[in-house]
C-alpha cells in the first residue's frame, strides 16, 4: 500500500521504477464521485505500476458498483486489467445500458433476480419498495459490515447513499443513490435495474418484506378496526409477521402516485 500510495503522489515505486501513467475520463454521474478538477474532462493520472483498473477507479474515488463498463483504448476491459503506461480509460455508469459482449460484462446479473437491501438510513425507501412488490431487506441497525455481509451471500443490491460501504470489495452489486429522499429515490432504482414492469403493488409486507396472501374476512375480522371491517370484504395477511392488510383511501393515492411515477395506468 505505501508503494501505491507513493505512485498516486507521483513517486516512483520500491525498484525505482517511474509510476505507469494513463488517461481517464468518467461519463455522466460518475462525475459526482470525483474532485472538482478531474469531471467532466479527460485528464493523466499516475498509477502504481501493476494497478488493476479498478483500484484506480476506486482510488479516484468512484464505488465499483457505479461502473458499467470500462474501455481501455476503445476496448471493453474487466476490472482486472492491469494498467500499462500510457492507457486512455473511459468508465461508463452501470445504467447506460452499454453491452461490452459475451464474456465482458463486469458482473453477471444475479441469479435470484433483483433483490435489494437497505442501509439503516434508508428506511422510507425500503417501506416504497415493498409496497411496490420488490424484497427489501432492512433494519434500522445495520452497520456496515452487515450489509455488506448479507449483499454478498445473498446476491442483494445494496442501496445506500454511502461511498465508503459500496468500495468494500465483497459488494458485488451496489446502487449509490443520488437523490436525497422521496419518490425521486423510488424512480432512480426503478429507472437503474428497469422495474417498471415488474411492479406489483401491495403484494408485500412494508413491515418485514414477507409476502402477502389473500386470507378470508372472517379469519382476521377480529383484528381488523369495526369501521374497516365494514367497509371492506377483501383483505391479505402477511405470510412472515401475519400482518393484515387492506385496501383504505390511501391504497388509492399510492397507485397514483406510482402511475404520476412510471406512467401508463395506475398499478394493481
């Protein structure tokens, strides 16, 4: 590590060999993760001599879970690459739909489908994203490392607002949100994983993300409010917490707002 840190101050490294040095340029909202001087434009950089890419991607301060892909000198990279004197690097943001090929992608899509966890800071949208029908997991006391745990053994997108958690190199799918709350978050993760079709409202527990079942009114009228029980026939359990769920005034105004969110009809 000192002998890379030495590279990156523009020293040379332990053989007294002069530090390798390449061309970056980051695209779109990579951007907002580098200093002031370095977006938006193509810029040299010097690298401690054998530095992977991603290395130098993240010791410029970009998460590996923000990058789509990478070309180096017009071709499609992996992670891996070793950086050689004289590289142009373009990095590219994970949700530009880019395709590098068969066998160039920088992670495979997970085997689960998109499942996501939350960090413990982001709990309204965990709660939207369960009424939307998608498994998030989330407790207001997960510290780092738990997440970062859960993210890897399970194949779960961790979404946070936090650099530092999404450089720890077990994360292999991260999402760093750049909106700072509201449905203005809800939209980013939709818009990044392309979930609009796969949205199915009040399918899922906000309370503790179990799946919800049709249950028969007379099962849980007894805990069900009198003026609810009156008004309503349908009603839906929570197969975890066994939560009872039904459709009130403000099922409407949260279809309405995902139908203002996404477009089209409002969502069942």
């Amino acid at each position: 590590m000192a002998d890379e840190r030495a590279a990156l101050q523009g020293g040379a490294d332990g053989g007294g060999k002069p530090p390798a040095r390449a061309a970056f340029r980051f695209y779109a909202e990579l951007n907002n993760f580098l200093s002031p001087s370095y977006r938006r434009r193509r810029f040299v950089h010097p690298c401690a001599r054998d530095a992977t890419v991603k290395h130098m991607i993240e010791a410029l301060g970009v998460p590996h879970t923000e990058v789509g892909l990478i070309l180096v000198d017009g071709t499609p990279a992996l992670f891996e690459y070793r950086l050689q004197d004289g590289d142009d690097v373009s990095v590219y943001p994970a949700f530009t739909g880019l395709d590098p090929g068969p066998g160039l992608s920088l992670r495979p899509e997970p085997g689960f489908g998109w499942r996501f966890i939350a960090d413990a800071h982001l709990g309204l949208l965990a709660r939207r994203l369960r009424m939307l029908g998608f498994d998030t997991l989330y407790r207001n006391d997960y510290d780092d490392a738990e997440v970062a745990r859960i993210s890897a053994e399970e194949e779960r997108v961790a979404l946070t607002r936090d650099r530092d958690l999404l450089i720890r190199k077990e994360i292999v799918y991260g999402c760093y949100l750049h909106a700072r709350g509201g449905l203005a978050q809800v939209a980013e993760v939709l818009g990044r994983y392309r979930l609009a079709n796969q949205v199915r409202m009040f399918s899922r527990c906000m309370v503790c993300n179990g799946p919800l079942h049709p249950v028969e009114k007379g099962m849980v009228a007894h805990r069900v409010p009198p003026r609810s029980r009156a008004a309503h026939e349908h009603f839906h359990q929570c197969g975890g917490c066994g939560q009872v769920y039904w459709e009130g005034s403000h099922a409407g105004r949260m279809r309405e707002q995902m139908r203002s969110l996404l477009g089209g009809p409002p969502y069942g």
